[in-house]
C-alpha cells in the first residue's frame, strides 16, 4: 500500500461514510502458521459500472497468528491507478478507505468474512482521473508496536487487486460467485518471536495459500449479498438523515474512537444473520 496516501474527506455526504462493514461467522477453514487474506469481493481485472454500491468484503484467515504478535489493524482503500492497457501507475489518492482493529478477543473467528460496501457514484475521482479508469483495492495489516531502533522494515503486510470502472459496464453481481474459491491476495508467514518489536516479523509474504477452504455456497454468498444489501440502504438512509437533520443527536450512529469522522461506522443489525460488529 502507498504510504503517501492522502485521505479524503467527503464534504458532500458530512459525517457519514460510504464504506460500512460487518462479518459473517463461518466455520473453521485454515490450521496454517501464517496469516492469509482472500478478497472475495471485486474479482480482478473485472470491470464495473459508476454503483451507488460496489462490495468490498474479504475473508482473513488465521488472525490469532497476527494477534499474537499483539493488536493490530486491517485496513483497507481504493485509489485510482491508470489506464487499462497503459501504465500502472498510484494515483496518489483515495477513493474510500476503512479500517477495523483487532486484538486476541476479536480474531478467532476462522475464517473472518469481512463485509464492506462503497458508493462508486460518491467518489472524488472517477474514470478518466486523472487519465484513466482503473482501480486498485489496497490492504495493509499493521501492528500497534512501538518504534524502536531497527536494522529492517517496521511491522506490516500489503496488498493490492486491480479493478476497472467504467460507464457502461454491469452491475457487480455477487451471484457468480457461487461455488468459486475466494482469490488469493497473499500469505503472511509470521516470526512471532518478533513479538512486541518493531523489527519486521514478516518473513515471507509468498506461498501457496489456501483460498478454496472458504466455502461460497449458496448460503455464503446469500448472506454477504443481503448484507451488502441493508449496509448500502443503511448508507442511503443515513446519508438523507444527514442532509435533511444535520444534529448529530438525531442520528443513531455508533462511532469507532479509532476511525477519522468521515468514516464513521454505522451499528446495523440484520436480522437473525451471525456477525459481528467490526
């Protein structure tokens, strides 16, 4: 992930994001010593449409490994990144961005489905910014760890899958992915004898992986789309409730102390769905 992100701050929807999360209980998928990160949701080199909800939803596997190193962040962003066919090259911008903190009491749930959505239609730079129309979805894992002296890298693991945007493209649909495996991101081998430094306890980020142990039947993949479903109903109404009550107290919204204010994260139930609030 670029570290010379610039966050941006959506002045048009005030105080409430366009990216909400919540994650699905599955059964256990993966007994390997490192940490893996499987995106589910956009498929590479995949193109879709200017949506007012395009989901973002992953499945970790393995979190007590990065846990034991102590708490952590995953994070998550979208920045424009060039032109199909041209060159690649980081728009030095965001889109969305979001984040989630884990510690030992949140990471055992194996894997964790992460679910978010974004408003493609509410984003600051869209195709052709600023000469072209592809994307990449970035991610970081990223230790709370105090800087010490240290003859490597600080404590972190990144990656990126490229999408495109474009006018006239479908809408995304999470129906096909019904019986195929998540994508690999990357598998994060972890030295967790680096435990509490903020010398690098990454020693590899290759590896096979094991993506195919998340299972996306038919259940699975109901259960992500009806809750990106009510998250960007859940976006809709409270973005209106911005617009026409502009009182905060007259919002029932429930704020992370660790995420920026644009980026406030909205506390929606649904249902009898298993999930946890990220």
């Amino acid at each position: 992930m670029m570290r010379s992100i610039i966050s941006m701050a959506f002045a048009s929807i005030a105080f409430v994001p366009m990216a909400y999360s919540t994650s699905l209980t599955s059964s256990p998928a993966s007994n390997t010593s490192g940490i893996e990160v499987d995106v589910i949701f956009p498929i590479h080199n995949t193109t879709y449409n200017v949506t007012n909800s395009l989901p973002i939803v992953f499945a970790l596997q393995n979190l007590t490994a990065a846990a034991a190193l102590g708490p952590f962040r995953f994070e998550w962003d979208i920045m424009p990144y060039g032109d199909i066919g041209g060159d690649q090259e980081p728009g030095g911008v965001t889109n969305d961005h979001w984040g989630v903190h884990f510690d030992t009491a949140n990471a055992t749930t194996e894997p964790y489905i992460l679910i978010n959505q974004t408003d493609v239609q509410k984003w600051q730079f869209m195709p052709r910014y600023p000469y072209g129309s592809v994307y990449a979805l970035q991610w970081a894992i990223t230790w709370n760890v105090s800087p010490k002296p240290c003859d490597s890298d600080p404590l972190g693991v990144f990656g990126t899958l490229f999408f495109n945007i474009n006018m006239d493209s479908t809408e995304a649909d999470l129906g096909n992915l019904t019986g195929q495996c998540p994508q690999l991101g990357a598998v994060y081998e972890i030295n967790t004898t680096a435990k509490n430094s903020s010398c690098s306890a990454v020693v590899s980020n290759g590896g096979a992986g094991n993506p195919c142990a998340v299972t996306l039947d038919k259940a699975m993949v109901g259960n992500i789309s009806s809750t990106v479903q009510s998250l960007a109903a859940s976006t809709a109404t409270a973005s209106a409730s911005a617009t026409s009550t502009p009182s905060p107290t007259q919002r029932s919204i429930a704020v992370r102390s660790d995420i920026p204010l644009p980026y406030i994260l909205v506390a929606t139930f649904l249902g009898s769905l298993p999930m946890m609030m990220s």
